[in-house]
C-alpha cells in the first residue's frame, strides 16, 4: 500500500505538505502508521499546477527519504495544487513508469491500494483502453489502467460517474477471477482546476483519506494520515464518498460502482 497528499488552496511550498510537518509524506515513507506496508519505498512522484494546464511532474525510483531532487525540489516550488505520492509496489516492477502520479494532458492521478489477482486479467483490462489513449500507458499497473478507463469513460465532463463505471468494471472483472480483496481505493486526482479524492473498498478494509483547512496557509491538505498527528482537526473521509475540493468549498458525495 502507498502514502500520498495533495493539496489546493492559495500558493504554498510543497515542503509544507512534502517534508516539512512531523508526519510528512517522507517520513511516512519511512514508517507509516495506518497501513498495511509500513514502508513505502519503491518510488516517489510529484504533481504540481503553476501557470500552465499541464502539471510539471516528477517521478523517480529512489526511496522518498534517500532522494535529494525531491527536497531541493520541494522547497523552491510554490504551486496552488500539487499532488504528491510514496509508492509501495504490489507486485509490479519498481521503474519511473510504475510511479505516482500519472498525468495525461491536465489531468494527474494517484492512488492507494489495489485490485485484486489484476496480473491475472492485465492483458484484459490492458486492451479495454481506446487506441486514442493506449500510447499513454507507459507502466503496468492497476493504477494506471483505472486512470486511462476513468479518462475513456468521461472523466473531464463527469468524473464522479466515470469513477463509478470504471471501478464497478475492474471489481467485476477481480470477482469473476475469484481473487479478494477485490478492490481497495484511495484516488486522488485533478484537472487543474479541482481536486477529487475516492475512498471505497470492496471489503471493510477501504484506505483511509482525510482533509484539513490550514488557516495560516489558507489552503486544504487531502492525505492518506495526518501530517500532524497531535492536530486534533482532521477530518475522516468516510468509506464510500467521493469528493470534491475548491479553494473554498468541500462536497463530499456517495460513491457506489455500478456493479
């Protein structure tokens, strides 16, 4: 299982959110607290949105805690939305192309958790992407695959729908394979506009999320463990919702796959 934050709200330095705080993503990456791996060192990447659609990205195969790029980098880029990934690997190979986030167009995705025996049908859920987007799916994880389906399925005009479609199809597909847990998600992902976070499980195991207003930064973290563990403010995401974050505002909506 991974690590991962993201953040939107006014500019900040992603060393506020990447390595600064006591429970930051790098020492999360070293020894996480609400997960199954404790470590997560098989890649780290980073997403961020300044002047332009396109995020700037970062991935590479070091260890978060070993990688001196990700803290140079940290603390001189200031951005508004930024998403940030430790990558604990569940069977794929440990390359550039295996890392979080993935980003295609405006888009950047990354995700905890799993579905289930995928290796078993990956050639499947593979050729169910379009031709349109196939040239994009660089690595081989079930990560990956989720984002190419979510973008085949509308993800631009109606994400919480395309989420639904395409999670509903990949448990369906671990189900018919007979392989449990048949999907743990914890998604975060953005246009460049807002931020969307999925928590859902197909078991009572889904990967927790929470969010919290920072009132100095003006901004909200939206992470897989608090980044302070003695803040008292961080709000659980409950199993099943999808959200949606602004500058301002939190929706938090049902999510149910169409199963």
């Amino acid at each position: 299982m991974c690590r991962w934050a993201a953040y939107i709200g006014q500019p900040c330095f992603l060393e506020d959110v990447v390595t600064r705080p006591d429970h930051s993503l790098i020492h999360q990456s070293i020894q996480a607290t609400e997960c199954k791996t404790q470590t997560n060192a098989d890649g780290v990447g980073l997403a961020w949105y300044d002047h332009r659609p396109v995020p700037g990205l970062y991935r590479d195969t070091h260890p978060a805690w070993s990688d001196p790029n990700l803290k140079s980098l940290t603390a001189q880029v200031r951005s508004r939305l930024f998403l940030a990934h430790v990558r604990a690997s569940t069977g794929t190979a440990t390359s550039r192309n295996n890392c979080h986030p993935f980003v295609v167009d405006n888009w950047a995705f990354m995700h905890n958790g799993q579905v289930g025996g995928f290796e078993k049908f990956r050639r499947r859920a593979d050729m169910l992407i379009p031709d349109e987007l196939y040239h994009e799916r660089k690595g081989a994880t079930d990560s990956e695959v989720l984002f190419l389906l979510g973008l085949s399925e509308g993800l631009d005009e109606r994400p919480l729908e395309a989420m639904e479609i395409v999670v509903g199809l990949l448990q369906r597909m671990s189900r018919n394979k007979g392989c449990k847990p048949h999907i743990r998600l914890a998604a975060a992902f953005s246009d460049g506009e807002k931020l969307y976070a999925v928590r859902y499980a197909s078991d009572d195991h889904a990967p927790t999320i929470y969010h919290r207003w920072s009132k100095s930064r003006q901004g909200r973290a939206v992470v897989s463990e608090p980044l302070v563990q003695t803040e008292r403010d961080w709000q659980a995401v409950p199993p099943g919702s999808f959200c949606t974050f602004t500058e301002t505002d939190v929706e938090i909506q049902p999510f149910r796959p169409l199963l």
